[in-house]
C-alpha cells in the first residue's frame, strides 16, 4: 500500500480492540514513510474518542495480538498434555487476568482467533505454531459465545448469568489425541504462559516494534486486561529477573525440545549484563 499511494507520508493505521465500546486501547501503526506529524495528529484524535494510543511499527500481529498469541497457544498445548481448560482459566484468574484463556477465545470467537493465530505462524514460523486442538476446534465450528458452543458451552443471554451458568464443554476432550497425562504443576503452567509473553515482549523491543518496555505495558494492560497490579508485563518481568527468566525457558526448551521456548538474544543479554528492561 506505502507503494500505491502518492502521499506516502500520511499513510497510517489505527487499529482497536474489541469490543470497541469497552476497550480503550488504540495502536497507531506507523509505516517506514510516515511522518512525525501524521502520527502526532491520530494520537490527538484517538484522545479526542476517548482512546489511549500507543505508537507501533507495521508489522505482522502489531504489538499487542504478537505479544498475546504465544499465551493463547501455549494455553492450547497445555490442554494437549492432559491440563484440563477449566484448570487452566482458574489459574490465569488466581494470576490476576480478567479472564482464563479459553474463556477469551470464546468472547473474541475462535473463527477470528484461529485465523490471527495462522496469520503469525505463516509468518514467524515453528516459534508461533498453532495447537493441534485449536484446528480441531475449528473445524466443529465451535466459535465460542457467537456459536452458544465453544470451550465452554454458552445459554441464551435471557437465561444467564454468563459466568454463573457456562459449563465447560466437555465433548472437545474427544478431540484431543490420548496421551498419556503428564504431571504438571501450576507454577510450571503459569511460567509456560507468562514467560512466552514476555519473550515474545522483548523481541519487539529488539525488532523496534515499539520503543519503550511501557508501550508494552500500557498495551498488554489496556489491550488484554494484564493485571494492573502488577505494574505491567515487563516490570512483572523485571521483579523476576531476566536471568531467571532466560533459565526457566531454556530448561522448557530442553524438555520440549521447542523452538518457542528459546529465550530471545534480547532476553539473553538483559541476563549477561545483570539488567532490567526498565534502565
């Protein structure tokens, strides 16, 4: 498109976050060609409807879905491994998360999910590969609230109180190939989930996606509902410890010999030098 049109300087995006009413959230996404004053013109605007902008470079995923993605599929292969999904959505609660990862694939609709997911994984590669369970899911058009089935099975709006009156859907486990459960512990599901957040975090950072650790924190926390009590993604990260962090993966790689769980040079040399992503 930046090739296309004639005043390539005024080409921006903006893209928002559903449901649009609730969410307040906006990313500015800037191409190679834009100006400065293009970008500081739709963030006054995305203040004036009422939005928080943050500033990112075009590319696949933006920031925010790059970032949230690796959770959603790492939630994906956890299931795989025998961890029921009600399991793993009450731990993402107890975390502080508005809600599970299941139950968010069923309020965004895995038909729009699904195909977000493939989208990073045609371009990033094995790093963002998409769980077996979520291409078996799909295929029963199983979308979640829109389709009253997804994760969880969903009653008519006259009969709920939504969170009350879901049942998880117990038929998906069908779909699941057997094998034999492995004992996982919570803190092992909680670091899979979050460490590849934050991995995928500092490769943005590394990639110039955003400029700053706060743009991810204000995006993950306005954009996904990240606790805000725990500052952010990345000053969760920097209470961790990049050291701790870049061990933790690189024990998960080992064990599941998976290139997603590789710890990403930015995340490396924060650990060598003894540093936070907050100078």
């Amino acid at each position: 498109m930046c090739l296309a049109v004639k005043n390539k300087e005024r080409l921006i995006g903006m893209h928002f976050f559903n449901p649009v009413q609730r969410m307040p959230l906006v990313e500015i996404i800037r191409t190679p060609f834009t100006s400065d004053e293009t970008v500081a013109r739709l963030a006054e605007f995305s203040k004036r409807i009422g939005k928080i902008p943050i500033v990112v470079q075009d590319s696949c995923g933006f920031l925010v879905n790059r970032i949230l993605i690796p959770y959603l599929n790492e939630a994906g292969f956890i299931l795989e491994e025998g961890v029921s999904f009600a399991r793993i959505d009450q731990l993402m609660l107890g975390f502080g998360m508005p809600m599970g990862p299941f139950a968010l694939l069923d309020e965004i609709g895995l038909d729009v999910g699904y195909k977000v997911a493939l989208l990073l994984e045609e371009h990033f590669g094995q790093r963002m590969k998409v769980p077996e369970v979520f291409k078996k899911v799909y295929a029963q058009k199983w979308f979640g609230k829109k389709t009253a089935k997804g994760f969880y099975i969903h009653p008519p709006a006259s009969r709920m109180d939504k969170a009350k009156s879901r049942q998880p859907n117990n038929m998906l486990y069908n779909l699941i190939s057997k094998r034999a459960d492995l004992p996982i512990s919570d803190d092992e599901i909680l670091k899979r989930m979050v460490y590849r957040m934050i991995n995928e975090a500092a490769r943005c950072l590394e990639e110039k996606v955003c400029n700053e650790p706060s743009d991810v924190d204000i995006g993950m926390i306005m954009g996904t509902g990240f606790p805000p009590f725990r500052a952010g993604l990345l000053r969760y990260a920097d209470k961790l410890g990049a050291e701790k962090i870049a061990e933790d993966l690189g024990k998960f790689a080992d064990k599941f010999k998976a290139e997603r769980f590789l710890p990403c040079n930015y995340i490396v040399d924060l650990a060598q030098k003894k540093e936070k992503f907050y100078k």
